[in-house]
C-alpha cells in the first residue's frame, strides 16, 4: 500500500476544527496535488484550467479536496468555489469536507451575508471561517452580474481555486460566444481565479461543443485536421477495477427479433434481428419497441426476469445488494415499476416530476426496496454502493449517457471492500442487443479521445467489434432461464424459431 503523501492530521485539528479521517490518499490522487503545486509554482504564464477524467467511484471529490487542503497548507490558496450541475451534488461535497476538517458553506444569497475576511456570517458564528463555498451551475447563471461583483470585492485579493464538478456541462458555443449559458457563465466568474480544475467522469457532449476547464489540442491525422480536448489527468476505470477501487462490469445483452406491421396479417409482419440490424432507422425502431415491455417479442420482460434472478443470486452473498432500472420516459418507468411490484418486488420509483424523488432516493441509498426505477435523476452523481445490477431500458444510446447510467454499479464502500477480494465481486448490466449499446459496452472501461466537431458535421459512431479484457464478459441472452450464447448473431426465442 502506498504511503501517505501528507499528514492529514494538521493544523485543522488544532485550529478546532473537526478532526479528519485518516483518509489514504490514492496513487493518482497524489499526482493530482503534484499537477496543481506545479502549475501554480510556474513562473512563466501558465494555462489555469486542469481537466480530470476519472470514472464513478475513483475518488475525484476527495481527490480535489485532498488537492485544495494541501495547497491551502502551503500557503499556495486560501479558498476554493465548488460549482455542482445539481444542488443535490452540493451535499455530497458538504460530507466530503467534513471528513478532511474543511468548511464548505453554500454561497450566501445575498452580499451582504459575507463579511469581509471572506467568509460567511453562518461560518463566522460558529467559530469557523469557511475554506469554500458551494454554487450550482442554475444559481450561478441567475445571479451571475451580482456574483461577480461579490467575488471581485471579496476575494480580488486572495488566491482560490475554482472546482466545475461534472465540467462537460459547461458546453462553450462557438457559433453564439456572447450567450450567457452555465459554461459562459463559468468562464467568466471563474476568470479570476489561480487555477480552474474541472471534473469529469464522462467527457463527452452529445452536442459535439468544447467545455470549459479543458485543453484543446489540434491533431492532424490522414490529411484532416481536429481539435481535441485531452484531460491533464486520465484515471481509467479498468486500472480502478485492478487496484480494487471499483468492481468489474458483466453484460448480458438480450437478443431477439422486433415484429412491426401486425395489422395486416403473418405474411405482412415485417421483422428485424436487434442485434445484427444496421439500417439507423430500422435499429432506433427496434430498440423502441424492444424496451416496452408489452411488446410481442418479450424482449423486455425476458430481460427484467433475467436482471431479477440475477439480483436473487447476488444478494447471497450481499444481503443488502439493490438493481436500478434506466426507463425512457416517465410513463415507461412507471409502467416498469408496476410490472415489477406486480411480481412481488420493493420498488422505489423516482422523477424529477416526483416531490418526494429526493426522499426516495435516500430510502433506497438507505437498504429500502431492492429496486430503483428512474429516468435519468440516477445516471449522473448519484452513489450508492449497494447497486449490483443495472436492466437499461432506455432508448438514449449515446456513449456518455450509457456509461453514466452502467457506472452506478461500480462503487464499493468500505464494509464490502473488507469482505471481498481483488478483483471485487462484479456487478452486471442487462440491456436490449441494441449495436450501438454493445459497442459502447466493449469500451466502456477505456478512455477514448473526445474530439471536437462544428454543427454542421453530424457525430458518426462506429459500431466496432473490439476485443474484450479479461474479466468483463460479453454476452447475449438466450430465451432459456441462465442460458448464455456468444454475440455472433441474432438468437430467435423458441417460439419464433418454431413458427420458423
């Protein structure tokens, strides 16, 4: 086991502040601290934004606090601002400072709320002077002209780091550069800060556009000439999973044919393997009809079967191991969850249309229910270590929202890291035999290079058949109860292949 980089018993303790947990910083975590003291130090002008690529479950919350209390230390920076995409991420970073003995306020509502050493009036009562605030992206880009006037007259004079969790929400517009969105604002809140670092577990944007706290680079390959974002920073999930940090993946993709056309009679159905079908058209309406689970084919319901007596099985050995199921829309959850507790099961169903969503989650956080159907409140930030397997039944098949979604599955918490060896117990994804998913699937413990493109040059994903590492199978799912075959084409279910 590495040794500690620093003391994380200091001066805080003796300052009266709670005492931290002798946290073990991890190897990359260490580089992190050695990549910021180095920029800082520079004497030449240096680029002040620093980009993380670290999976779910690597550490990068207190890998950047770890960072920050170091610096603030050695008398390199004297506060930091943490920008969250949700107010609920807000309270994740509170409990992470609390373990290191810092204090992180949410910025005052109003000027007059902060004194002027810096600090809030709330922590000034206490006997605390805040180490930072807490902003989200929505309250930033509302307040934006008062914030900046706020940060010019209290912080002009002191050294702080600007933290963008999440920092691909920060989307920068090259063809509206004047619009006053979340990575606009950002950029230029955060303009007067010694360093920007960003945080990412997914780096990537549906849309294509730059983001903040990034480098670009220009690459020339084949005669074409791209701009690139590069992290300062990649920690791959499969080196997380060889380290024991995070669990392995195991797929299981359920294959079939999609019927379309029934109206007319047998000889006018019109059908479409799942897994081998190439038309774009033709593959987007199969996974819409593949996810229902009132279609013909079964494919959906043959998939949840499969996800809930593999949760039977895994909760064997983890009594307390939960599934989370990705719905389309709200309606399609609902319908899931009722099949489900149709069938006997604790359910927790969760929208951002629910107002007890956030009391929801915390219940299942919690041990309650073994299932959690969501939309898409759980594919971003969302931890809960319990998870053990994911059913994706959502017709969103873009890389970046399909490993958000499979990678709530990974995290480990100290009481199973004690029980387990290394590699850690897997945890498994079931999903429709969609191509774009499988392809996704094979690299999803990869880092891959995100390169930008203009609007007018639509993004192409390539379904590849990459090679799979040790460890993380690939599968597809026969009709028959455990029967596994090889993703070398379309398996019928035994109905079709009789009527055949």
């Amino acid at each position: 086991m590495l040794p500690p980089s620093f003391d994380l018993i200091g001066p805080s303790a003796a300052a009266g502040r709670p005492r931290p947990s002798a946290l073990q910083p991890r190897e990359w975590q260490q580089r992190l601290i050695q990549l910021l003291r180095a920029r800082l130090l520079a004497r030449a002008p240096i680029n002040p934004d620093v980009l993380l690529h670290a999976g779910p479950g690597a550490g990068k919350t207190i890998g950047a606090l770890l960072g920050f209390q170091r610096l603030q230390r050695e008398g390199l920076l004297d506060h930091c601002i943490v920008f969250c995409h949700r107010t609920s991420i807000s309270r994740q970073w509170r409990r992470a400072a609390q373990q290191l003995g810092l204090t992180l306020q949410d910025w005052p509502t109003s000027s007059s709320a902060i004194n002027t050493n810096g600090s809030s009036r709330t922590a000034a009562s206490e006997g605390a002077p805040a180490d930072g605030w807490l902003l989200s992206y929505q309250a930033a880009a509302h307040h934006s002209w008062r914030l900046k006037q706020e940060l010019q007259a209290r912080l002009s004079a002191r050294r702080w780091l600007a933290i963008a969790d999440e920092v691909h929400h920060l989307g920068l517009d090259p063809d509206n550069p004047e619009a006053k969105g979340w990575g606009q604002v950002f950029t230029d809140l955060s303009a007067p800060a010694s360093l920007r670092l960003g945080l990412s577990g997914t780096p990537f944007r549906a849309d294509a556009l730059a983001f903040c706290a990034a480098r670009r680079i220009r690459v020339e390959q084949g005669g074409t000439i791209s701009e690139r974002i590069v992290p300062d920073l990649c920690i791959e999930p499969h080196r997380l999973i060889l380290a024991g940090d995070v669990r392995p993946l195991e797929f299981r993709f359920q294959d079939g044919w999609v019927e379309h056309g029934r109206d007319p009679g047998p000889a006018e159905r019109e059908c479409s393997p799942l897994s081998q079908e190439g038309r774009e058209s033709w593959r987007a309406r199969n996974l819409r009809r593949a996810i229902q689970p009132g279609d013909g084919g079964g494919i959906a319901q043959r998939l949840l079967l499969q996800a809930r007596r593999k949760l039977d099985r895994v909760r064997q050995s983890h009594p307390q191991a939960g599934g989370l199921v990705v719905a389309r829309d709200i309606n399609h959850a609902a319908r899931i969850a009722a099949l489900l507790q149709e069938e006997g099961e604790a359910v927790q169903l969760v929208h951002s249309q629910d107002p007890e969503a956030t009391a929801r989650l915390g219940a299942f956080r919690a041990g309650e229910g073994r299932w959690l159907v969501s939309v898409d409140m759980c594919a971003e930030g969302f931890d809960a270590p319990r998870l053990r397997v994911v059913a994706y039944l959502s017709t969103v098949v873009t890389r970046s929202r399909f490993v958000q979604a499979i990678t709530r599955a990974v995290r480990m918490d100290g009481a199973r890291a004690a029980l387990e060896g290394i590699p850690r117990d897997p945890s498994f994804v079931f999903a429709p035999a969609d191509p774009l998913l499988i392809a996704h699937a094979r690299t999803w413990s990869r880092s891959e290079p995100y390169v930008i493109r203009g609007k007018e040059e639509p993004e192409a994903t390539a379904i590849g058949a990459g090679g799979m590492e040790g460890g993380q199978a690939l599968t597809a799912l026969a009709e028959g109860v455990g029967a596994v075959i090889p993703i070398g084409g379309p398996e019928l279910p035994g109905f079709l292949r009789r009527r055949a």
